[in-house]
C-alpha cells in the first residue's frame, strides 16, 4: 500500500502568485501594453553582448570564485570610492549575486534570526517580507506618508517602531513603487535612530542611476555610520538594461560580508561567470551608468506630458523608472480591480501600490513603469488620454 502524502505546509502559507505575473498574464490576454512589469522593452548595449559572447570564447564558462570575478569586484569598487567617497575592500567587502533579490535575501538570512524584528518602509518590494519570513524574522511595517510633494519617510514613526528586538531596518532608495528618493537628511535621521544600537541595515539601492533633475543618489554607502552598519545591494541588470541576466552585487563590511557569504556559498555559490567578466571589461568605461539618469529623465517626461491633459493625478518622480498616479478623478474602484479594468477595457496595464504593503491598504495610486521604448510609451499615451 502507498503510504499517502502529509499535506505540506510551506514556511510562506500566505503567499500567492505575484501581482507582477498576475498583471503581465492579463497584460498578454488582453492585447494591452503592459506598463506593469518593471523591466526594459529595448535592447542593451551590443557591445556588452559582444564582450560577454569573447568572455565564452576566451573560456570563462566554468565555476568562477565564489564571492565573484575578481576583476569585476575591482571595478565596483572603483566606482563607489568615486561616486560615494568610500573605499570597500575588493576582496573582502564585495560579493557578486544572483541579482539583487538574492542579495536581499542572503543579507536577511545571514543576519535575521528567529524572533528578531525588521522595519520595513512601506509600501515595499514584495521580497522583504518573504524573506524574512524564511529567516523567522517578524516584518515591522511603518507607512510612508504621502502628500502633494510625493512619498516621504516618517522618521519618528521608525524611532517609535524601535524596540529591544529590532535587528533591521529595511530601506530602498530610489524607491520602488513610489520613485521617491533618499536625502541626506534622511540618512542623517537614519542613522541618529541606529547609532550605539544593534540595528543593522539593508539599502536596496538597485536605481542607484536613476536620479533626475540633478539630484544625487543619497547612498548608504557615503555616510560612515550607516556603512559601518550596512549591507548595500544593487543591480547591474538594472544599469546595463539586462534584467534577464540577473547580476547584482552587495557591498558590506568585512564582518558582515564573511557572515553573507557563509550563507551565499551554499545559496547559488557562484553567478553566471561569462558575464560576470563580460560586465567588468564593459564598466571600464564609466558612460553607460554616467549617461543613464539623462536618459531615464527623457522617458519619464515623455510619459508625464502625455498624462498631463489626462484626470490622472501625477505624483513626483524623483527616480527609478516608475510614475505613480492617483485616479481618483477617473474611477472610485478600489487599486486592484482599478488596474485589472485598466488592463482590459483600456489595454494598459499597471500595478496596484496597494499590493506593496503587508496589510491592505487604498490610497487610490497604480503604478506604470516608463522604461520602455517611446513608440510604446505613445502608444499607452494614446489610450490613456481618453481617461
């Protein structure tokens, strides 16, 4: 007799299929232009094809080093000292990932344990809480406040949500979905609630190159007290246009970096090795990322004038490649079934900011994502102006 299955019982009992491949199935089935998703339509740089494809050639196709090709970690070292004033040591300091999501997950999982609390600035990418989950953390949300002048952090409501158990806080600048951005003064606020605490902290800063207006990119890395605390993630598939590659880095202090990779070596070991050398060889020329907040800028304006004779109201988008809006004016449906008619009947597609946050919550805000070629862009336009 066949002894029956027990019923399995994951460690994520709540969690479902993503809103993101849930918009892009209906984005498909309908026809619609999917401004969901958030992920380039155009192509990369060939020449980082090019060096990729000398990269197999050369034979870099086995195993490369566990905490990445030296060459590589070398250049992205290079490039914070020169962008953010502080020199991480190469060897020590730097690992190579499977992207940034895996970069989060690792760094929760190497530093959260059963119990311990993490503050997450809401509303927040969907893989935080997960991951802490997995590691048997408890997720603290604290709500960003929102007004004419776009998202905002409440500081003080992240000093009140401190307690003996606080082990992290989570924060994601620029900000995916609200393409709000970090301060100075943020991070100086920041970093008076962390100091003479246990707190670490986790800055996803994968739109590092996508800050507009002339504004610089605030990271953790230039501020000394937060980067003695912090692992710094961030996304060369962002960058370079190459999202299906998924490539990362995390950036963290020595003693952090060698708990991070206690957990790395038996996550994923090692990353794609061809183009992990094909991107160090690539960043030796700095434009691609120097050139990327102007091109960025050019899409979001294109995508905001388009909208402006619409009822959307649009919010501030000071980075990443997102434009939230409120709809307030056009439909009192709720963000979700919002999105899903938005999909069908005008064939765009967006997201529902209400499914970033840990409990539901309605403020009346989708989200579409800009990067994308222009003749997508005015295409959405176009059916978006009978709105």
């Amino acid at each position: 007799m066949t002894t029956p299955l027990l019923p399995l019982t994951s460690r994520l009992p709540q969690v479902g299929t993503t809103v993101f491949t849930q918009m892009s199935q209906l984005a498909a089935e309908h026809g619609a232009v999917n401004l969901g998703q958030g992920f380039p339509d155009f192509h990369c740089d060939p020449k980082l094809v090019d060096l990729v494809t000398e990269a197999m050639h050369a034979g870099h196709n086995q195993y490369p080093f566990m905490t990445g090709v030296p060459a590589l970690r070398e250049a992205v070292a290079d490039k914070i000292a020169a962008l953010y004033g502080h020199r991480y040591d190469a060897a020590a300091e730097i690992t190579v990932t499977a992207g940034a999501t895996q970069g989060l997950m690792t760094a929760i999982l190497c530093a959260v344990h059963p119990g311990d609390e993490v503050i997450v600035i809401e509303p927040a990418y969907d893989s935080y809480a997960p991951a802490i989950a997995l590691a048997g953390g408890v997720v603290v949300p604290v709500t960003m406040r929102v007004g004419a002048d776009g998202y905002s952090v409440p500081w003080d409501d992240v000093e009140a949500a401190v307690t003996p158990l606080t082990r992290m806080v989570v924060i994601n600048t620029p900000h995916n979905p609200t393409g709000s951005i970090l301060r100075r003064a943020d991070l100086d606020a920041l970093a008076a609630i962390v100091d003479g605490t246990r707190i670490l902290v986790l800055s996803d800063e994968v739109y590092e190159h996508m800050v507009f207006d002339g504004q610089p990119h605030a990271s953790v890395s230039s501020h000394p007290l937060l980067a003695a605390r912090a692992f710094v993630v961030s996304s060369f598939g962002k960058t370079y246009h190459v999202t299906g590659w998924k490539v990362g880095y995390v950036a963290a202090p020595a003693a952090l970096s060698s708990e991070f990779r206690k957990v790395h070596q038996y996550n994923v070991f090692s990353v794609n090795a061809p183009m992990q050398h094909g991107i160090a060889a690539y960043m030796a020329d700095p434009a691609p990322w120097r050139d990327l907040p102007a091109f960025y800028q050019k899409k979001r304006d294109l995508f905001r004038a388009g909208l402006a004779g619409s009822r959307f109201e649009l919010l501030p988008a000071d980075g990443t490649y997102f434009q939230c809006v409120r709809y307030g004016a056009i439909s009192d449906l709720p963000e979700a079934e919002f999105a899903k008619w938005l999909t069908r009947e005008v064939k765009v597609a967006a997201i529902p900011v209400s499914a970033f946050y840990s409990q539901p919550q309605e403020s009346g805000v989708v989200r579409f994502c800009f990067a994308k070629r222009d003749e997508t862009l005015e295409m959405a336009l176009e059916r978006l102006a009978v709105l």
